[in-house]
C-alpha cells in the first residue's frame, strides 16, 4: 500500500522579523513584506501571528526544498532590510510569550480515514520528531528548564497531542502534533516541529520528517494506541519537550536513547528518502546532531548563559540567527551530550509534583505531562497516599491540592 | 531597572587581556554607539544622551554576536546605569544632622570639560568647578557655610549640574515628615514615619508605591530584581490600574501627577496627587497616601472620574444619543508585586478569607495567573507571605464591596491584584477604593482574622513593635482582648484598639514598647487569640485547619 502518491511535501517555516529597536514588526506590516514577496515567488507565502509564513510550495525532493528555502529567504532577508528590518527565525521569543514553527506538509493524500489511522499510528513517533526540532529553550524571561517550551505550552494551542481517533466518529480538527489536513492541499500536517534557525537542517528535517511519514504511509493499519501506549507517547512527548535530543524514551516495552531511535527511523525510511532525491549520508547535520545529542535548543542555552538579561540575549540571538548558519558551525565545534535518565514511576511523580503548590487547581496536574484522567487522577491519589500533597474539595474553587513539606 | 538600547556606529577589536584569554573569550570588542531609546518601554532619551557617541566593552565568543554597523546593541543595567544617571550625591538621605560634606560625582562626555556644578540651600547657592578622577569627575562640599544656625529639619540641597538635578536631603529623626527627593533615577515623594520610609513616584502609573522600607530592618520591601531590564513597579510595587473593556488600560502607566500637596496633620502624614488619565473620555484621578504617625500603617485611596467629555458640544448636531451611550464601563485593581521565592513548599503565598475559610494559595511554576472568579475576599484582607525572608505585607480593604482574589507568579516576582467587578459609571460621577497597607516581620492569618507586626527601634535605644489587625468579627472582641508580643524573651500584653479607617472599616492595632529591646533578637507576637505562622506552621493548610467554622477564638 501507498497511501502518498504522489509523494511530495513542503514547509509553513515562521519567521519573525525584527527591527533596529529590537521590536518585532506586527502582522499588518508583514502582510505587505508577504505580498510583495508572494508576487516574486509562486508559493503561497503569507503571515501568521507575528511572523511571515514562507510556504515552500509543492516540492518532490531535498535538493528543490533546499534550494527554494535558500532563494526565498535571501529575497525576504533583502525586502525587509530595505526597511532596515532582519529575519528573526526561532522557535521561541526569550521575552515574548511567543511560538513559532516549522510545520511539515507531507502529501498527497487523498484518503482522510487511513489518514486518520495514520495520524494514531504517528502519535508514537512524533516526540522524536519533536526531540529533533527542539529549539524554544528561551521564552517569556525564562530559560534552561524546557529545551522546548513551545511543546511544553502545546504552542499557545497550536500543537497539541493525539488522542486516537475513529474515522467513523471523527469530526475536522486542527492543531494536532500530526494530522491529516486536506481542507487544502491533500497533506497530513506534522506541526510538532519547533521553527528552525538553521535553513540547511530545515531541509533535512523536512526531507526526513516527509520521508518517515511516506515510510509510515506504507503501513497503514487501523490502530488504537492502548492506554499503556498512550502513556508512553505523553511520557515521551513531555521528554522531548525537556530534554531535546538527549531524551531517553519509553520505546516497544524498553528505554532507549531518541537519538537511537531516530538513527533506526533514518535507516527505515532509506527508500522513502531515495524517492526525495536523498540519501541518509546527504542528510549531514541530522547525523551529526544524532551523534552528539545536540539540538538548536542546546545552541540557545550556551547563548543564554552569557546573556542572563532576556532583552540582551534576543539581541544577540536574533543577530546570530540571521545567518542561518550559526547552528551548523555550532554542531562542528560543541561536544556531546550525555542521555539523560529515562523517565520512571518517581520521575514521573517528582514532575507531578513539581506544579503543585499551595491551593494549585488540580487541572495544573492535568497539564503537566498531559495524561488523560485516568492516569492523571492515579498520580494524584498516589501523591496523596505518599503524603506529599493533600486534595481540598470546595464548590467555589474547584478541586485544589497543597504540597506538604 | 531600565537600560540603553543604541545603534552600533564602530567596532574596534581590542588586544585580548589576560583574563580574556583564561576565560577563552574569542573576541575582545570596543563597540561605540549612539542610544537610542530606553528600555523596556523605547521611550525618548534624556537630553544629555542625545546625538552623544557612547563606547562600552564586549567579550563575545563570536563576533557576530555584536553585529554589524547601524545595528541595535542593548546595554545591561548595569552599563546604562552611569549613563542614564550620571550625576551622584551621596548621600542622598541622612537623618538628624547635616553632612559634613556632600561627595558630588559626574560622568560627564559631552565637551573636554564639564559645566560647573552648584549646590542650593537654604536660599544661598555655591558653585564649583569638577575635579577629574579615574570614573568621571568628582566634588566635596562642606554644608556648613549654607547655615549660620543649626536648621530646622528638614532640609535639601540641590545639586545640578547642566540639565542634571540630584539632591540630598536631611530628614528629622523619627518624626513624621514627607519631602520631594531628587533621586538619580527621578523624582519620588518620600513620606517616613518611624516605622517606614516610602517612596511613592508620580512619573508614572498615575502615582505608584516604588519603596516601601520598613525601618528596624532595613527592609524594601518592594526591592526589585537586581540588573534586569524592567518597567519601573512591575517587578516591585504597588499601582493601580482600571478597564474600560477587556483589558487593563495601558495608558494608566504613562500618566504623570501633579502633587496637590503634602502635609502633616493630626496623627498623619498626607501626600495628595491629580492628573488626567484619558482627555477625550475627561477621565480624571487622583491618589491620596496616608501614613499614620504612629503605626506601621499606611491608607492608599484612588478615585477615578469621569467629567463631560471635550467633545459633547461638538456632538450636539451628531446622531441621536440615549443614555447608554454616556455609561462607561469601569473595573478597577490594584498590583502590588514584590520578589518572588520560588519554593513550591516554603515560598512566597498568598493569604485571604472569603469569610468561611482561610484560601492559601502558592504557585510552584512561573506565568500562572489565578483568577478566583466565584467568591470574594469578603474579610477584607489578603497577606503576602514570604516565609523564607520573613517578610509580609499586608493589604486590608472594605469589606462591604470586596474584590476578588487574582494572582500572578512570574519569574522573579509574584503579585496580588485583587479585582473590583466591572460598574457602569456617568459622567460627573466617581468610583474608587482605599486599601490600607502595614508590612512586618511576622504575621499571623486564620480564618478569623489576619495580622502583620513589625518592631523598630527609637532615639532613645528601645524598640517599639506593633500589630495591625483585621478581625472578622469585631463583637468578639472584648475589653479584654490584647496582643502579646515576645521580643529576647521578654514579653509584653498590650491592649487591641479600634481605628475605623476611611474607606477600609475597622482596623485593630497594638503597641508595645520595650525599653531594652534589640533588633538582633527573636521577635514574636500573638494578636487576638491569633499565633502568627512560625516554622511549624508552614505547612499547615486549609483542609486541616480550616473547616468552614469560626473556629478560633478571640
């Protein structure tokens, strides 16, 4: 089976754009720097919320991505320096509670129900892909405790876990980790990735993240995750979110190194990647990135410890990042990371815990790791009978819990 | 605090110095700039920066961290801090007698040689010239030819310098006093007591509480972050704010006041501010401070009102108009932020009743708002506790229109900002609240009542301490009623007494002097049948202690 024919993808890569003031330029000025850029170019290039959109149109492999990523944002980085404006692209603004992505478009499909069936089966593999573009480490003042905070904020909305659907009961949803989207172009939509800073590991992200989703594309089977696996793919997500590529994820009953995971998902996926015109040995910053654990948000993070103050460091970020290349040069001289320890039973409970304070909702628990009721209400109720938390019920407030000292 | 954002006009490379090379910084960078705005907010620069080329240092691991010519360069607090406020005295407030010598200190980089320096007291003015030193230019002058006799306290010299103004001013000790300070980051009007010192500016936020310290301990206790870019009182501070729609009004934080008068009257010090929030809604304010001469006790009260807008004459021949039309909405809040200690079991909380129960409320992750939307704080007061440093503030309001409970924990500051629902208001009418504010070293809250205590030494050697007290219920207190407080072991029962507080209602309060008290030793209180939160009571929470009934006595 082939559930991508023909097999295509591209990329919603959003970028900001700032001024000499370090201000970030509002959208209705970007709809004009985007419909200039749209009349040079025929790809659908628009705006999101404070950032211009560069659609890169339908494309068939790594090469013509890679080579339309290249001449579109040197016309853009040139339009908006007539305005003596440059691109900004991040994952995360270190000041604003801002978050920007670089979502894959994997087409053509043309089947939403096996989309649909895909989108449960890609739930396992999303947090890997989400490990590999972690890169908003720096948000809203704070740093260092998410490699990426947009995946631990669900974007402001806008990414957001699976929930395994059925097609015979599905109603059009927007805003999954990974999902069919077909209101448009026939895709499915993988939104998880944080935006990238570097345009060369956008491609191979791209290339790879499509490739994967063509190779998963071959196996379509109606599935359901179990609740056992479901709890692995939250667990698993939520490691992605804190820890980037030095993650250890719960993996077919064992833990295992995302790094080890995704040098698997690579290998799987050689054919599907041969259609886009690559080899795995063409795909240079993602191999080096796997050996060394390093992510873009690691790049940030060595940023932000010598630049404490949030204005400073967007700063010197935004003037890193604008050429494109920073994070490549950085993955040829930083040294490697170790794993991190896998989550288990206690870290999951410390995590838990972690949230609760005082009078804290009990829907903050809810948030943390984003389990479903069931396995949020066990964290709990065992909190509760390790005598770290109590649980107050009141009719005006709601369910609160307090920590215990 | 704020800092320099400039615009890069030169990039020399420097000779790598020996710590450099330890600390194996790539590239060591002279970057010379003109400022452009002052952060956060991009304002306009002063005067004595304009068109001025400013030089700093950069130790960066990659060039391109700094950028190219024509780009923007931020400068930490503390590098704009010499810039920003270049003109020192020290000191700026001393108590009781005349400094010797007022030490002047100048960067000055606008000609070879600065402009001379004068110095205004007492209706005699003294100029003088700069002498180079290794930071800028520096002066002494002797204070003793400004006054043929001792004066009458207190006094201020004016010292400025170009377009610069500082000053320092000689304060009574332990009497009530309020006083204009020429500070280097602005003017502030500073009230003090012997109980506090505070510092309230009329900049911005329509009038705001920038310092409140507590004297005993030599406490601010609205100190803010240290070298973070901020917006003056949003880390620290009490302000108002007030909608008309949605959203707070941002145009509050721009509004500067007039000062109507500053006074001292029977038992209190009063500092009284006007100004204009919104010219085509004819939105007016004003603020009135109170700090009481002999309590650590101070009475915020805010007013807004709406006058016939400018534009009504102009409207007469306009479309029809009902009633409606002239209504403005209007919700009010005040925000009092203070540091935060982030310790998801110990740190930083907030305490209140809604008048069955003691609500505790203490978030462990930054960026969370909590909005209580369903029951009001109908005691009429709220406590924010900092366990870990000991201190706590205070915040007593009318119990009959009580606000609700909303919250945020930041990255460095938590803040209380309790909301008045939104009424509809016409023209020539006002809203407006008062809140009384008492800060201190202990406190004790149950869902009978809550206070704050605080001690503070005197002239003579000994140390006075006293309560501020909300009770629920004021039949309960009796003849009988007291509040003991425990200084170095030795303690004293003072009788509770009634203040009846515009605006705010009932207030009990006690004081006790202790002739031999220390500042050093443990100090402990006990108001109203109410033990204040040791240690042991830290972790004690609602469910336990509280269960719905008036179950602690008076």
């Amino acid at each position: 089976m082939n559930l991508f024919n023909p097999r295509t993808f591209s990329t919603d890569w959003e970028i900001m754009v700032i001024d000499k003031l370090d201000r970030l330029v509002e959208s209705e000025k970007l709809m004009a720097l985007a419909g200039l850029l749209r009349r040079e170019f025929d790809y659908p290039l628009d705006i999101d919320w404070m950032t211009l959109e560069f659609a890169m149109g339908i494309n068939t492999s790594l090469d013509q991505i890679w080579e339309r990523i290249q001449q579109v944002t040197d016309r853009a980085a040139q339009v908006v320096r007539e305005f003596d404006c440059e691109l900004f692209p991040a994952g995360g603004h270190p000041l604003m509670p801002l978050y920007n992505a670089s979502h894959v478009h994997v087409g053509t499909i043309m089947n939403e129900s096996q989309g649909i069936h895909l989108e449960n089966q890609m739930m396992k593999y999303v947090p890997v892909f989400g490990a590999l573009a972690a890169n908003s480490p720096a948000s809203r003042g704070q740093s260092g405790g998410f490699k990426s905070y947009r995946i631990r904020h669900q974007a402001n909305g806008c990414t957001r876990p699976g929930f395994g659907r059925d097609p015979h009961l599905a109603q059009s949803t927007w805003g999954g980790d990974a999902s069919p989207k077909m209101q448009g172009g026939l895709t499915m939509e993988v939104r998880i990735l944080d935006c990238a800073s570097s345009r060369r590991l956008l491609a191979e992200m791209a290339t790879f993240v499509a490739a994967y989703v063509h190779y998963r594309g071959t196996r379509v089977e109606e599935y359901q995750p179990s609740p056992q696996e479901y709890e692995e793919h939250l667990t698993n997500r939520w490691a992605a979110s804190r820890y980037g590529l030095q993650a250890t994820f719960c993996w077919d009953g064992a833990t295992c190194p995302v790094v080890e995971i995704l040098d698997a998902m690579l290998d799987e996926c050689a054919a599907e990647l041969k259609d886009l015109g690559a080899k795995r040995s063409d795909l240079q910053l993602l191999n080096t990135m796997i050996e060394k654990r390093l992510c873009q948000a690691d790049f940030v993070l060595d940023l932000a410890t010598r630049y404490p103050d949030p204005w400073c460091l967007t700063s010197s970020y935004s003037k890193l990042v604008r050429h494109w290349d920073v994070f490549d040069e950085y993955l040829t001289t930083a040294s490697p990371l170790e794993p991190a320890q896998p989550f288990n039973q206690e870290s999951i409970v410390a995590e838990h815990l972690a949230v609760i304070g005082e009078g804290t909702h009990f829907y903050r628990s809810r948030e943390t790791m984003l389990y479903p009721p069931p396995v949020a209400d066990a964290l709990i109720e065992r909190m509760v009978e390790d005598g770290t938390i109590k649980r107050e019920v009141t009719a005006e407030r709601g369910i609160l819990l307090h920590r215990i000292a | 605090m704020h800092a320099l954002l400039g615009k890069i006009t030169d990039i020399a490379p420097q000779q790598a110095t020996a710590s450099t090379a330890a600390a194996k910084v790539g590239h060591q960078l002279e970057v010379s700039l003109k400022a452009a705005c002052v952060l956060p907010d991009r304002t306009k620069l002063p005067e004595w920066l304009q068109d001025q080329t400013l030089k700093v240092q950069r130790s960066v691991l990659d060039a391109r961290e700094v950028g190219h010519l024509g780009d923007s360069i931020v400068l930490t607090p503390d590098e704009s801090a010499h810039l920003l406020y270049p003109l020192e005295v020290e000191p700026t407030v001393v108590y009781g007698e005349l400094p010797p010598t007022l030490q002047l200190h100048l960067r000055w980089w606008k000609d070879d040689k600065p402009p001379e320096f004068s110095v205004r007291a007492n209706g005699r003015l003294q100029t003088g010239q700069w002498t180079k030193d290794d930071t800028g230019y520096s002066a002494a002058v002797a204070t003793e030819t400004f006054f043929d006799l001792l004066p009458k306290l207190p006094v201020s010299f004016e010292i400025s310098c170009d377009k610069l103004k500082v000053s320092c001013t000689v304060l009574p000790v332990n009497e009530p006093s309020a006083r204009k300070l020429l500070l280097p980051q602005g003017e502030v009007q500073h009230l003090e007591n012997s109980w506090y010192a505070v510092d309230v500016t009329t900049r911005s936020h329509a009038g705001a509480i920038a310092a409140w310290r507590e004297k005993g301990r030599e406490v601010n206790h609205f100190e803010a972050p240290a070298n973070l870019i901020q917006r003056a009182v949003d880390q620290s501070g009490y302000s108002d704010r007030y909608r008309t729609g949605w959203s707070w009004s941002d145009k509050i934080k721009d509004v500067a006041m007039d000062v109507a008068g500053a006074r001292h009257e029977s038992g209190a010090t009063r500092l009284a501010l006007e100004g204009t929030v919104e010219e085509g809604i004819n939105l007016r304010t004003s603020a009135v401070c109170t700090l009481y001469d002999e309590l650590p006790l101070l009475l915020w009260q805010r007013d807004y009102s709406f006058h016939k807008g400018k534009n009504d004459e102009k409207e007469k021949d306009a479309k029809p108009k009902e009633p409606i039309d002239d209504m403005q909405p209007m919700g009010l809040s005040f925000r009092a932020a203070a540091r935060l200690d982030r310790d998801a079991a110990q740190g930083s909380r907030v305490l209140c009743a809604d008048g069955k129960r003691l609500v505790v409320v203490r978030e462990a992750e930054a960026h969370q708002m909590v909005r209580h939307w369903y029951w009001r704080m109908w005691d009429g007061w709220a406590i924010v506790e900092h366990p870990l440093r000991h201190e706590y503030q205070m915040y007593v309001f009318d119990r009959e229109t009580p606000p609700h409970l909303v919250m945020w924990t930041g990255i460095h500051a938590m803040t209380l900002e309790p909301v008045w629902p939104t009424i509809p208001v016409r023209p020539e009418e006002s809203v407006g609240y008062a809140v009384a504010l008492s800060a201190g070293e202990r406190c004790g809250a149950t869902n009978a009542g809550a206070w704050v205590a605080c001690r503070s030494r005197l002239p003579d050697g000994s140390v006075q301490c006293a309560a501020i007290c909300r009770l629920r219920s004021a039949e309960r207190v009796t003849s009988a009623s007291t509040a003991t407080f425990a200084l170095a072991g030795t303690v004293q029962q003072a009788p509770l007494k009634s203040l009846l507080l515009p605006g705010v209602g009932e207030v009990w309060y006690a004081e006790a002097k202790f002739p031999q008290g220390s500042m050093d030793g443990a100090f402990d209180a006990k108001v109203a049948g109410i033990a204040s939160r040791q240690q042991d009571r830290l972790n004690a929470h609602p469910p336990e202690n509280n269960n719905g009934g008036d179950n602690e006595s008076v």
